[in-house]
C-alpha cells in the first residue's frame, strides 16, 4: 500500500480509471458481438448497425482504450464480414 500522499491520489485514480475502463471495453466486445449476430441472420440491419460500431471503434481509440491502427483493422474485418 502506498505511504506518500501522492501516491494514494494515483492509487485513487487508477482504481477510478480501470473500472471506466473495464467496464468501456465491455460496452466494446457487446456491441462488435451483437454486429456479429446481426450479420449472420438480418444484413440490412447489419449494415445500418456498422455506423454505431464505427462511432464506438472511433470513439475507444480516441481515449486510448485501444490502439488507432486496432480500431481500423476491427473496422476492417467487420466491414468485411457483411461483404
């Protein structure tokens, strides 16, 4: 456990910061699974669907969830996967 002041702040913060995070990559892995679904029985639906999957790769790379260049190879395969 941490002695210095500044170090139970920091303590503090990663606590705060990992469940954000946890539970930010969580919403991640639902929405790409339900895209998955979508496209194996209802394309149409698929395809209007692949926007919000899009917002939300964009938006997990933006507060580095994930790594830009993840982002753009998951958008990749996903857009594949309805081709």
């Amino acid at each position: 456990m941490p002695i210095i002041k500044s170090a139970k702040k920091a303590l503090r913060q990663n606590i705060r910061r990992r469940k954000i995070n946890l539970k930010r990559k969580a919403d991640l892995k639902s929405i790409i699974k339900q895209y998955k679904k979508l496209v194996s029985s209802n394309k149409d639906e698929a395809k209007k669907y692949l926007a919000q999957v899009y917002k939300k790769l964009d938006k997990s790379a933006k507060v580095n969830l994930i790594k830009k260049n993840k982002a753009s190879r998951l958008k990749s395969r996903l857009s594949a996967l309805l081709k």
